[in-house]
C-alpha cells in the first residue's frame, strides 16, 4: 500500500466493525511513503502500519486486522515526531499529500538520543564560553570593580565652621571629592550642609542618642557623638536625589527645601512634609581644633525608609 494517502479524521474499520478514526499521518522521510496512520481508538491513540490497510475510500479507511489487533500496535508519542513544517524534507510533500493537518516524520534517532539536541547546544555554549572566559575576564573585571569596591571611609574636609554664623540654620559646603573608576583619577563638585544645633535641636536630631557608623563589613568605623553642636547633612535628598536648599517657608519659618517634589525638612532633618520616606541624611562630622570641619561622604539609597549605605 505504498501509494496509500488516507486522510485525516477519517473512520476507521476492522473486520470486526468500527473502531475509530485518523489523528496523524506518518511518512518515511526516505522512502517518501507513507508508513504508518495514528487511530485513535477507546481513548488511546495507536500507530498501525499502512500494511493492514485494505482500502482507503473519501472518508474511511478499512483495515485487514480486527480491534484487538490494533489495540497491541505501539502507542503513539508526540514528542518522538515533527511535523513536515518543523524538518525540511525534500520532495516530501510532492509526494505526500495531507489533509487536513501536517505531516509528521519520526524525529531523527541521533537528536532524540542526546535529549532533544539541546545537549549538544549547551554543551558547545560551554565550551565557547570556558575557551573565551580568560579574554573576557580582565574586561568584566575591570567594568565591574567599581560595584564591588569597599567603601570609602576618607575623611574628606570640606571647609570651616567660621562660615557659620548662626545656630540652627543650614549652611551649604561646597567641596570637590577626588575619586577612581575603573582606570581614571576624577574629581566631582559634591556639597553638604552643616548645622550648629542648639541642644533642642541636637535631643531631635539624636532621638536614641549617638549615631554609629559601619563599613561594608558591618564594623564601626566612627560614632557622632549627640553633646557636638555640629550636625552635616548629604546634599541628597532621601526621597530622588535631588539636590535642597535652605529656604523661608510662609507658614514653617526656615526649613530645608527639595524644589523636584516639594519636601520639607527643618533644621534637624525631621520631614515636616512632601514624600520624603525619611529625615535627611546624617553623615560622620569631626571638627579640628583650628574649626576645620572633616566628613566621610556616607550615601545611602533614595527612596527607602531605612538606610542602606551603597556608597
């Protein structure tokens, strides 16, 4: 039955009556026949040789076996096939005409027996990847190491406190801050504002006494202490970033004001209003006894109710 071309849905029939119909069409990608049709029969679908067909007619198909017969044929499995569309053949579908529906080829033995061929993928993938490891390392190295670098823990002076001349108002400090990417040495303008708190201020700004400051390995590395007047906030904002101002407010007198969405802060860095998640930012302040003012430039993330130090 080598010109055989049944379609599929059609009903199929043993001797012993009607037993089901056609799901799939099975060709032989070297023969360019068709081998096998799929019956789908009592719930199970069975692959049955084109050798038991005694006649194909428009809608059914009678076979030389009977129903038990087709019950011990093997089991149809949908992952060991393609269809004609997924696996180019040629001359298959000349030859081979389908309807409706596709075609299916058995998969090929090789690529079945290495999972699917994706085996063979990976495993070039890997090797690709452990030959050009060595070139690529020394890049990412050096395009990484600034994400990973320690802290910087510099004390870093920023001006004197003759520039304030009167306690509880905000003055700005502007600075350049030296510093190393991956290769270059840079320089960049940062500011910060200092405070001279009244003790009613400083019992604000140190609600539970004095402030420790830790590296990245969690060690203390220096401890405001609440009885020093100076307090520094970062020039960042805790709500984006952006940079504040000290300004005089109609109804809050002097307060600290963020211009990108109106948050405000009075001279101990408490949110008076606005969408800050958190007060200013204190950093690490030492004053010389020649009034020399020394931060550590600590950065923490915008948005974030708790401090999580990134810089």
């Amino acid at each position: 039955m080598a010109s055989v071309q049944p379609k599929i849905k059609s009903k199929v029939r043993c001797v012993d009556g009607e037993i089901g119909e056609i799901v799939h069409v099975i060709a032989d990608p070297i023969s360019l026949e068709v081998s096998h049709i799929v019956v789908r029969a009592n719930g199970t679908q069975r692959q049955v040789p084109v050798a038991t067909i005694a006649a194909v007619r428009d809608d059914s198909v009678e076979l030389l076996c009977n129903a038990a017969q087709v019950s011990g044929f093997p089991e149809h499995k949908p992952e060991d096939f393609l269809t004609s569309k997924q696996v180019e053949i040629p001359h298959l579908e000349n030859k081979v005409h389908v309807e409706p529906g596709d075609l299916l080829v058995p998969f090929p033995v090789l690529e079945k027996s290495c999972a699917r061929r994706n085996f063979f993928t990976g495993f070039i993938h890997v090797i690709g990847a452990l030959i050009g490891l060595p070139l690529v390392w020394p890049v990412l190295r050096f395009i990484m190491a600034p994400m990973y670098a320690p802290y910087d823990n510099r004390w870093i002076k920023i001006g004197n406190i003759s520039k304030i001349k009167t306690e509880d108002v905000g003055v700005q400090f502007i600075f350049k801050k030296s510093f190393k990417d991956s290769v270059l040495q840079r320089e960049e303008d940062k500011n910060h504002w200092v405070v001279k708190a009244t003790p009613e201020t400083l019992k604000k700004v140190y609600p539970q006494g004095d402030i420790s400051f830790t590296d990245e390995k969690g060690e203390v590395i220096w401890v405001n202490k609440q009885t020093i007047p100076y307090v520094a906030f970062a020039g960042k904002c805790p709500h984006l970033g952006c940079g504040f101002k000290w300004r005089t407010h109609k109804k809050l007198g002097q307060v600290f004001l963020c211009p990108c969405h109106l948050s405000i802060y009075d001279n101990s860095g408490k949110v008076l209003d606005g969408p800050a998640p958190r007060p200013l930012d204190v950093l690490p302040i030492k004053v010389s006894a020649t009034g020399e003012i020394e931060i550590i430039d600590v950065e923490y993330k915008s948005g974030k109710k708790e401090l999580v130090r990134i810089a």
